[in-house]
C-alpha cells in the first residue's frame, strides 16, 4: 500500500494549517477579548449592569445557539463557502461593534459575532480534520488546533487589557478587521472550491427550528439564572422549555430521512464521552479566567493592563503543553493525556482557590495559573483529538460543532453554576459584617474550588474515552475541499 504523502510538509499545507488555526483563534479570542473591556464600556456608553452583561452573554447566546447549525451547513451546502460568509459576519459585526454609540448597537453587534463565529468555527476544525488525514500530520495539526484554542482564552485578557488602556475599548472590536480581511484574501488562494452535497430532502427545518431554539433557550436560561435565581419560576420554566424542544429534536432526528444531526454520529466509538469532557471540563476553565480577573481588580487594585499581563505565563505554558502533547499521542494515545491535563488542570485552579485578600502575584497566583495553563493545553489537544478520531469526512462539520457546542454550554453552565456559588457566599460574608475585600475573596476562592472539582470529574469521565491516536474514519477522507456525493 502506498504511503500518502504528507500535507503539512508542503508550503501550501502548513499556510492551511497557519490559515484554519488564525480562524480558531478569531473566535475563541472574541469570547474572552471583551470582558477586561466592560468597564471602560460602561462608563463611555452609561450602559446599566443589566445591559453590560448582555455584551459578554449576547456572544454566547448565538455563538452555542447557532453552532449546530453552522457545523451541518458546512457539510451540506460547503465548507469553504461557510467559512468565508461567517468570516464576513464577524467583519462587518465588528465594525459595527467598534462605532456603536449605544447599548443597543453593540449588544446586536455582539448576537451577530456569535452567529459569525458559529459558521466559522466548524467550518474551520472540519476543514482541518479533512486536509490532514495522515497520522502525524493529524496529531501535529490537532495540536496546534488545541494550542491555539487554550492560547486565546488567555490571550483575550491580555490583549482586552493592552487595547483598552491603549487605542481605547473600540479596539477590542475593530482588531478583527485586518485579521478577517486577511483570511478572506488566503480562503480562496489555498482552500479549492467545494460544492452543495447532493440531497434530495433539502435541510431538515424542523430539526433546525428544534435544535436552535433549544440551544438559544438553554444557553438564555443559563446565562440569566444567576440573576432571575436557580429556584425562580422563569429559570425553571425556560430551562424545562428548552429540554422539552431538545428533546423534540432528538424525536425529530430518529424519523426523518434527511436529519440535521444524524445519530449515526454518536455510534462513533468515545465521541460522546469526549464531547461530555470538554463540556464539564469548560465549565471550570472559563469560571476560572473570569472569577481570577475579578480578583486582580476589586480585590488586588490590578488596572486592566496589568490584569491582561498576569496572563500572559499562561499563553506560554499552553503554548508548550499543547507542542508535548501532539507528539505524544502517538505513544500514548488520548485517554491519558486528557485525564492527565484534568488533574493537571485541577491541582493548579486548587491552588487558586486559595488566593488571600493581600495577595501577591508571585506567590499566590503564578505558580497556579503555570500548572493550570499545561493542564489546559494538554486537554484541548487530547479532547480535540478524541472527537473527531473516527468520524466520517461527510460529517466532520457536525462533529466539530457538536465538540464546540459542549464548549459553550460548559462555559453558560459553568458562570451559571460558579456565579450563584460565589454570590451567596460573597452576600453571607457581607450581612455578618466582613469587610467588601475579604468577602469577595471568600466568594472567589469558593468558586474556584468548585471549578476545580468540575475539572476532577473531566478526569474521571474520561475514562470513558476510546484511547485513539487520532485515526480518521474507515473510509479514506477526501482531499481539502471534496465533498462526498451523498450517504
């Protein structure tokens, strides 16, 4: 049998490989760039607390919402073609973000960047897990996926705190644009053009209808319950609202000819679990970044650049992890580097959790955030690796938007959850009469520890994971660009 040359040893293929990671990057930094920012928003647009959560929250809502969506139209209508419209969607998203003079604007601007990035992103991973189809190039660009997913989240912060003290909070927006304008030019220049699938049912509307009002419910529902409160009669009802129409679409999915996510794609040995872990596992990261950037600035005094600096140990140590990791998993295999980055990950937001009132960076929150940081570049790879080993090229976009989906649930649940724990502990400290700093602090530390148990229970649902090398599916993948005729 003839070896199959390898892709990612060509020019062309390593500008693919730089092209898809600069998409991956565009929208996993869009998640994290704005939060270091929302002060500065507050006060030059008087925004209230209700509006400024919707600037965070707004990308969220679409970008889970939409992500099923966006995953199966890249495998049905192309993938190229998606990514390059949800590439527009993010440019001109952005730019309006940039020049909005009110809530309003930006809150739509916002929506539409997470509609942008719920088209890109899939198109992205499944274009990727499609053009490097031999074994190390596999692992080599998986990793590299992987870093660049764990080097954003931190990368965000830093740069949200460099452009606001800077050129001002407009560019924590208007940065997008060079990079869009970039990937729009390369698109057509190194990914060949693809086609529809031919299919004779069309999409599946209602599955689509179910499926996206049910994620847009849940996510709205997550994202709301720390405020309305767990126990409310709206959290209760959107929340039971949106299992109801996720239930109907699974329903719907079993009967039709033509689904929109055919379940044949859960009898792919280990998905399930993988996507289990990067959904609880999100849950505890993202908590994370963001109860860790409050503390460096209601409780330490850190200005917003500072705050974005502290992070920066942790794009390196993420950086190097997910480098190891890819050259691992030909040896090792998946399973152990995911449960290994859990644990990993876990013991470092541990020793966040205890994080005093006069705290120094040096010693209380350094060597965390660096065991945390290898924790998060080892399991982005593995993960990633673990959920798209096996599956068939004709639905490498599901399988990325089903991965990215668990993403962004995890994130919803995991402030959801973090949020209301950090809370009532903070109002308890407050009413028996402890000091504004020691009671956030105390709020904080509790949320970390409870992110920090999320992560040990990653580790142990993992075990559960098939411990591929990161092996394609039975059947050969077609060449970047091809699509398959039909199923």
């Amino acid at each position: 049998m003839t070896t199959q040359p390898s892709f990612l040893a060509t020019g062309r293929g390593r500008l693919v490989l730089l092209l898809l990671c600069a998409v991956g990057f565009i929208d996993f930094i869009d998640a994290s760039i704005v939060n270091v920012a929302l002060p500065a928003i507050a006060r030059h647009l008087h925004l209230s607390v209700q509006s400024l959560q919707w600037i965070p929250s707004g990308y969220l809502l679409t970008y889970g919402g939409f992500m099923l969506l966006g995953g199966r139209a890249a495998d049905l209508l192309g993938r190229r073609r998606i990514l390059q419209a949800g590439t527009a969607v993010i440019a001109l998203s952005s730019l309006a973000g940039g020049l909005a003079g009110n809530s309003g604007v930006l809150i739509a601007a916002r929506m539409a960047q997470g509609v942008g990035a719920a088209m890109m992103l899939p198109a992205a991973l499944s274009l990727l897990t499609t053009s490097f189809t031999d074994g190390p190039d596999r692992h080599k660009a998986l990793g590299f996926w992987g870093g660049t997913g764990g080097l954003a989240s931190a990368a965000g912060v830093f740069l949200g705190g460099v452009l606001t003290e800077g050129p001002g909070w407009r560019w924590v927006f208007l940065a997008n644009l060079p990079v869009c304008l970039l990937v729009l030019a390369a698109v057509p220049l190194l990914l060949p053009a693809d086609r529809p699938r031919a299919r004779s049912g069309g999409l599946d509307l209602p599955g689509t209808v179910l499926a996206t009002s049910g994620l847009l419910l849940l996510v709205y529902g997550l994202v709301k319950a720390p405020d309305q409160g767990w126990g409310d009669l709206r959290t209760i009802g959107e929340l039971a609202v949106a299992v109801a129409l996720l239930a109907a679409f699974v329903a719907n999915e079993q009967r039709t000819a033509h689904p929109l996510m055919p379940l044949s794609i859960f009898r792919v040995k280990g998905l399930a679990a993988a996507d289990a872990t990067q959904l609880i596992a999100l849950a505890g990261f993202l908590a994370m970044f963001f109860f860790i950037t409050l503390y460096m600035q209601n409780v330490l005094g850190y200005s917003q650049i500072e705050a974005g600096s502290a992070f920066l140990p942790v794009c390196l140590g993420v950086g190097i992890a997910a480098g190891i990791t890819s050259n691992l998993l030909a040896r090792t295999g998946t399973r152990p580097v995911i449960i290994a980055g859990a644990l990993m990950a876990a013991a470092g937001i541990f020793a966040l959790s205890r994080i005093p009132v006069h705290g120094s960076y040096a010693t209380d929150l350094l060597p965390g955030l660096v065991v945390m940081s290898l924790g998060l570049g080892t399991m982005f790879v593995g993960i990633t690796t673990a959920a798209n080993a096996g599956v068939p090229a004709d639905q490498a976009g599901l399988a990325a938007a089903l991965l990215n989906t668990c993403q962004q649930l995890g994130g919803a649940l995991g402030l959801a959850i973090f949020t209301a724990v950090a809370t009532a502990r903070t109002r308890h400290q407050l009413t028996t009469h402890h000091p504004a700093p020691d009671a956030y602090t105390s709020g904080f530390r509790l949320a970390l520890l409870v992110a920090g148990i999320f992560l040990v229970a990653a580790a142990i649902i993992a075990l559960r994971v098939t411990n591929t090398r990161g092996e394609t599916a039975p059947e050969p993948a077609p060449l970047p660009g091809q699509v398959r005729a039909g199923t």
